[in-house]
C-alpha cells in the first residue's frame, strides 16, 4: 500500500480523537484539564514533558542526533534511536555548534537546522493528521513546539526572514493548502520575524520524496526551486529562515538553500517541526 494511502489511515485516527474529543490530549486521548494543557490545549502536560523536553545533543548542520546523545535513552522509540548512530567524527566550529561526520564530509548548503522532535511514534501522529487528513488545527500546536525549540537553541542567530517550503501545484491543489505555511504564519507571529510565504516557487510538479530512494531524491528536485522574481531584492545578503513539517534526507532543503544562496542570501536556517532518522 502507498506511503500516503498508510499515513491517511492512521492519521485520521488521530484526526478523529481531535475532533470528536476536543478536551482530550491529542498524543495520548486523556482528558485535558485546565491545569494539565499545554501547547494550544491540545497536548497534555505529561505528554509535553515526555516528548519535547528531553535534552538531545545534535548535529548543528543537519539536525540528527550525535553519538554522544545515544548514551542517554530518549522517551521515544529508542530501537531507532540506536540505529541512527552517527560517524564518531565530529567538529565543533568557533561557537561552540557541532558537526556530525556526514556533514563535514559532505557539507549540505544549509547552515543550521533546528527540529522540535525525532519523527518517531506517537508524535509522528501530530505531522500526519496536519499534512494527510486536513488537521490545520494542529499547525499552531507544531509551531508553539518548534517555537520552544529554537527559543531553547543557543548555536545560531534568528534569521532576517521566514519562508516555507513550496508545495508543487498539483498537490496543492490536492491538499488544499501548505502544510509549511501553516506552520510558519504562527511561527513569524511568535518569533516576530517577517514570514514570505511566496518567496519561493516550483519550477515543476515532483515526486513525493517519501516515496523515493534515497538515490532518486536528489534528482528528484534538482532545479525544482526558484525565488519569485519579485522578492529577489529583499533576500540579498540575508540570513533566511525554512519552515517545513518534516525533514528526512535534507535533500529538499539542501537544493533550496543551494538556490537561495545562488542568488546572494548569506545563511540558511531550517525550522523543521520534526526529523526522520537513518534506517
């Protein structure tokens, strides 16, 4: 079965906990008492503490967690965790941010990545029913999440601007919106930063990146991105800030900081909500 016809299926579970309780905890469906919301009053306090607090020590490039972050288990799906070791080789640049081996060997044009969370269960749940059942109510919750995230990171400088990764017009369409739109509109209201959600555009429709091996993905969206012509003069020299939902490879990202960076933008942050691990 395809990827998106499994994660519809179970995202509309987790949709119709939303919908149909709405005083319920959207992870783990108890109720929500004033004193135990958190985030939007759509998570519970557990919940929160369980999932978002735990420190991770990551790599300041890509975002995934470093071998020093496997010695303390994570509250979350500790099998994969142990499969996402990265190279023991590691670098710690001027500021005290720190590298993974991959990314010195193989430095993505990107800066900095900030994440909310590992792609993992039960808060992979809270991506899905966003993106594949129409659960735009959740947005706001993903950016208060990411929001404390980037609050809470010490290694890099909040950018000039913010812009979401486009979606092809074929599948917006399809979905109705943007999912990174709907995240980023409540994350420049938060951060008090200028969100340009038109900054950038789809030469053409593409695959859906889930659905490739990791060898495709790269020419899956080579060329694929373009800034609007319009909004060219106000991205010189500037540090530009990427929202997106979910981040797997960083091949999407890699070829739009590669593009912006084309046209004189100095830095690339992503603001991801949350990171998918190696397999």
């Amino acid at each position: 079965m395809h990827f998106a016809k499994i994660a519809t299926t179970i995202s509309t579970q987790l949709a119709k906990t939303v919908q149909f309780l709405p005083s319920s905890c959207a992870l783990c469906g108890l109720h929500l008492s004033n004193k135990s919301a958190r985030k939007s009053e759509l998570i519970c306090t557990d919940c929160y503490e369980d999932f978002f607090t735990a420190s991770v020590s990551r790599c300041s490039q890509c975002a995934l967690p470093l071998l020093t972050s496997l010695l303390t288990p994570l509250p979350t799906s500790s099998d994969q965790i142990e499969q996402s070791t990265q190279t023991a080789a590691i670098e710690k640049t001027p500021s005290g941010a720190v590298r993974c081996g991959e990314c010195i060997a193989n430095p993505p044009s990107f800066d900095h990545t900030v994440v909310a969370c590992n792609y993992v269960a039960p808060v992979d749940q809270l991506a899905l029913a966003l993106k594949f059942a129409h659960q735009l109510m959740l947005a706001p919750l993903l950016s208060d999440l990411l929001r404390d995230a980037i609050v809470q990171d010490a290694k890099g400088d909040l950018p000039d601007l913010l812009a979401a990764v486009p979606l092809g017009q074929q599948r917006l369409i399809e979905r109705g919106f943007n999912q990174a739109v709907e995240i980023g509109k409540p994350l420049s209201r938060q951060l008090g930063i200028p969100f340009l959600p038109d900054l950038l555009e789809r030469t053409r429709n593409t695959a859906q990146q889930s659905s490739l091996h990791p060898d495709e993905r790269q020419k899956n969206v080579r060329n694929a991105f373009i800034p609007n012509e319009l909004l060219i003069e106000q991205i010189y020299g500037k540090h530009i800030g990427i929202v997106d939902d979910v981040m797997t490879t960083g091949t999407t990202l890699h070829e739009i900081a590669t593009v912006l960076k084309r046209f004189g933008v100095r830095r690339i942050s992503n603001y991801v909500f949350a990171r998918t691990l190696p397999h």
